[in-house]
C-alpha cells in the first residue's frame, strides 16, 4: 500500500488526504493546530461568518428605501435603525468560533470515516520520505512514498507594530473582543483589509483604512475597486490613500499608527493586514532538497510537484494564488498525480474568486490589466446593475458585470460581477470560462424574470454586435 504523509491540515492537506485515501493509499496527516487549519480555524470561515451578521445589518439599515420601518427608528426625534439596532460582539464572535470548531470536527470525522489517520502535532521533514511529528507524547516517525507539504501563512508584523492581541491585532485575534472598537484603524487595504474595514462599519465602528495606494484592493479590478471605494466613503469609512504605516503603539487606553511621512492616526484598536508569510522555516525543507522563492514560498509546477522527487506542495504556502480554493485544487491534484490517477494541470485562468465586501466583487478568467495591457485581446461590456429590475426592487445601486470575450470567436475569456450576492453570480461566467461559451450561446440561455442573472445574459447580447463586426472585417 501506497504511503503517505501530509503535513498541515487546511484545505490543501484534508482535501489531499481524502483524494489519497479514496485511491487506496494508506494516509497519514500532521496537523499542529486542528482540522482545517488557518482557513477553517482563523481565517475564512471566521471571517465569512462575522461579515455574514455584517450583511444582515447592512440590510436592516437599507430597509428604510423598501419602505419598511423598524418600530422607533423613524419619525422626527426618535432614533436611527443604528441606534436602535445594537450588536451584541461577544455572542457573535462566539458564534463565529462555535461555528469554526464545528467545521473542523466535521472534517475530522469524515477523514475518519475515510480510513486517514490524523495526528495532532507540529510535522517536519527529515530527508524527503521521512515525517517526523512532534507530538505531546513525545516524536512520531511517518515513512512516506510521497508527502504532501501544505503548512499555510501567518500574519506578517511591522517590525515596530507588533500586535498585543488586544489594541493592536491580526486577523486572526479578531475575534478575542468583547466589544465593539469605538474607531478602529484597519492598516492594509487589500482583501482582508477591504472585508474586515466594510464589516465593522456595517456594525457601527468608526473605520479607518490606511491603504499605501491610490485606490483599494490594487490588486482586484480597478473599476470593481472604484465602486467600493465610493461606497465605503459614502457611508462613513475615512480612507487615507497613498499612506503607509510605519508604527503601531500602545497610548493610554488606545492605539496611535505612525505613518512614514509622519503624520499619526488614533483609534481605540488597530487591525494590521499588511500581508502573510509562509509557514516553511525550520521544518527541514532546504535539507530535502525543497526549492524556496526569495519570499520563502515553496517552488512548485502546476501538478503541484517541487524539487524533490516524491514532495508535493499546496496551499498558501507555495504563493500560487491565496485562496482555499486553490489550495484545494493543488492537493487533490498533487494525490491524483502521485497515485497514478488522470489528472489535468492547474489552469490558473479558470479560477474565480471573491472579496466580501459590501458589495461584495467576484472575478474570474483574463483581468481588465491583461486586456488593457494588451496580453489578452477582448471585447469588454460594463453592465452597471442599477438598470436591473430586481436590483431596484431591491434597492441596489452600486454594482455592475463586465465580461470579457475574444474578438473573433465570441468566447467568454472572464467576468467580474459587482453585487450585494456577486459570490454566486458569479458561477455561470466560470462555466462559460471554463467550457469556452460564446456570448450568443451564453446570451440564448433563460434567465428568469426579473432577476440579477439577467443583467448577465444581457452583458452578452450586448457583446454581441462586436463579435459579427469583427468576423466581418
């Protein structure tokens, strides 16, 4: 029997482990802090499941457009839906560990039910065949015919902003608070900045973003990013662009961000998202042989292989793109191989993606940068939502769907979707991307009336005059 080991147990190693045990191998998995790892533990379903409550409060004080009233909350002298809406950060916080733990319990009974034995303890590698798990029963030690490497990230530090885990804090320390920060500074305005920042102004916190850009979220769709950024400052959130922190410390009760021109802003927390670093250090990589990025991000191709004969990688931990999903993918696809299985290389291209924002932006396929830069030749639509029947009856005002198809042939190449529910818009455009849909095929299918998936196939009919021009030419 084929033998393996993973070690780390978020996505990319339970969801391996699985592949494995279902292809007959007898699979072992090594994981220091429970099932699920960082994504199920700290990290995504944490945080999906704080801005879940965020959107419910969003809803509630955008009611009043839809012409309902919330008793005492209206009328001249009586207070506002926020004021008469409070959160309780504690219970939902609980919640949100509560429900954490659960998903982790589920996983790791099934990968019971699945034959894989699981053992709690930090795994390193000693030669490339050979785990050894530090347990506290003292060491284990796993041979392997291949092992599978998915250890993950952790919050990187200022060197002179070092969280306290209670004023100053990661992502991941969120959720200790009993109560609501009276102004919280978020410093980083990427994904988790952008979500965490959009959430708690949802719940009624004094936000703060400090983003070292232009604009926020650089690396999503600039005109995705734009419509975020006016909704944010629309309801209150002050964004300080082109500034970057160099300091986070303790004053008195609060917390005071030192930016590199000087200048300091005050809040009673601070949330520091400024990126992740990989979890490879001092676990025997270099000594088996294990190729490392200048950024110590493991090297591997797109069936997941590194330098050394019979080691996988998945995850966060390689750099490939930081999404569970991926992870995911990477560690079924790197058992798949290993064990012999059919399997097809990682296409990063058919790949979608989220922010949970308030609205939330969801992307697949070619980019606007690699069509305005020319690395992809496309026809582009931007549909703005706000002519949607069912986005006004809904009361929503900002969004749009933008595709991307080839000049010639009509094939959908990637979509992004701006909506209240833009993380399951999304799917058919990852379908047609995936299947290399035409719009005038996309376009003939029934959407219902009305609805926000209509404002897709209507994105495609009106890519469909670009598609007859060109094959015209």
């Amino acid at each position: 029997m084929t033998r393996v080991v993973i070690i780390g147990g978020g996505p990319g190693g339970y969801e391996a482990a699985l592949v494995a045990s279902q292809l007959g191998g007898e699979v072992t998995l090594v994981e220091e802090n429970g099932v699920g790892g960082a994504a199920v533990l700290t990290d995504c379903v944490p945080s999906k499941t704080l801005i879940a409550t965020a959107e419910v409060m969003t809803s509630i004080l955008g009611s009043e457009q839809l012409g309902l009233t919330v008793t005492g909350a209206a009328g001249e002298g009586r207070p506002s839906l926020r004021a008469t809406v409070s959160v309780d950060l504690q219970a939902v916080n609980q919640r949100v560990l509560d429900l954490a733990g659960k998903q982790s319990r589920d996983i790791t009974e099934r990968l019971g039910r699945e034959g894989v034995r699981v053992v709690n303890g930090r795994g390193r590698l000693d030669g490339a065949h050979r785990v050894v798990a530090d347990t506290d029963e003292g060491e284990h030690v796993f041979d392997a015919d291949f092992v599978l490497l998915a250890t993950g990230t952790r919050p990187r530090q200022l060197p002179d902003g070092r969280p306290d885990g209670e004023r100053i804090l990661t992502w991941q320390q969120l959720y200790t608070l009993d109560d609501l920060p009276e102004r919280l500074v978020v410093v980083g305005s990427g994904v988790t900045g952008a979500e965490f920042a959009s959430a708690y102004d949802a719940l009624g916190v004094d936000v703060v973003l400090v983003s070292s850009r232009d604009q926020v979220l650089p690396g999503e769709d600039p005109d995705a990013a734009r419509v975020l950024q006016e909704v944010m400052e629309r309801r209150g959130v002050g964004i300080m662009a082109r500034s970057r922190a160099a300091s986070a410390r303790r004053v008195g009760d609060g917390v005071e961000v030192t930016l590199t021109d000087g200048r300091t802003v005050s809040g009673s927390h601070c949330l520091m998202a400024v990126g992740s670093i990989p979890n490879t250090a001092g676990i025997g990589l270099e000594e088996a042989g294990i190729a490392l990025t200048p950024s110590g991000h493991i090297r591997v191709d797109k069936v997941s292989r590194t330098s050394a004969r019979g080691v996988y990688a998945a995850g966060d931990c390689t750099g490939v793109l930081p999404l569970a999903s991926v992870a995911a993918m990477q560690g079924r696809i790197a058992m798949w191989h290993a064990l012999g299985d059919a399997v097809a290389p990682l296409d990063l291209n058919r790949v979608s993606a989220n922010v949970f924002t308030s609205p939330e932006i969801a992307t697949v396929g070619v980019s606007q940068a690699d069509v305005s830069e020319g690395r992809v030749p496309a026809n582009t639509v931007n549909l703005p939502l706000r002519g949607n029947a069912r986005a006004k009856m809904q009361g929503i005002e900002d969004g749009f769907v933008k595709i991307f198809s080839l000049p010639r042939t009509g094939i959908i190449v990637g979509g992004v979707v701006v909506a209240p529910s833009a993380s399951e818009l999304i799917h058919p455009l990852s379908l047609a991307v995936a299947e290399q849909i035409t719009v005038d095929e996309f376009a003939g299918d029934f959407t219902v009336y009305p609805s926000l998936s209509g404002s897709l196939a209507e994105a495609a009919r009106r890519l469909h005059r670009h598609s007859i021009t060109t094959l015209g030419d």
